[in-house]
C-alpha cells in the first residue's frame, strides 16, 4: 500500500473527530462565559469587621472544664 492510500483511509473518521473537537471548545467557552456571568451578579462580601473575624476557636473553647 502507497501513503496516499493509507492517508486517504482516515478522512471519515477525521470529520468526525474535528466536529467533535469544535463542539468540546464551544461548550468550554459557554461554560467560561457563564460561570464568569453568574460570578459577576454575586454581592460583595461585607467590608467592615465581622464578629469572630480571624479566629480559629469555636465559641465553647475558652469555658473552664
């Protein structure tokens, strides 16, 4: 067999596999486009001193056993 016979074999499959391969992409990129949407509708997180803020204590730990 010649190369242009055996390259000549794998067309339908590459179609396929191209098309395929378009679809994946554009999938990622509506999953980017709406994950970046929903991330941008999401309120600020509160800007002032929250109670609690940078501890690492549940509140029973400073009671006497």
């Amino acid at each position: 067999m010649n190369t242009s016979v055996v390259l000549a074999a794998g067309t339908g499959a590459s179609w396929f596999f191209t098309i395929v391969g378009v679809l994946i992409v554009i999938a990622l990129l509506v999953l980017l486009w709406t994950s970046r949407r929903r991330l941008a509708r999401r309120p600020d997180p509160p800007q002032t001193r929250q109670p609690r803020a940078g501890s690492w204590k549940r509140p029973g730990d400073d009671d006497p056993v």
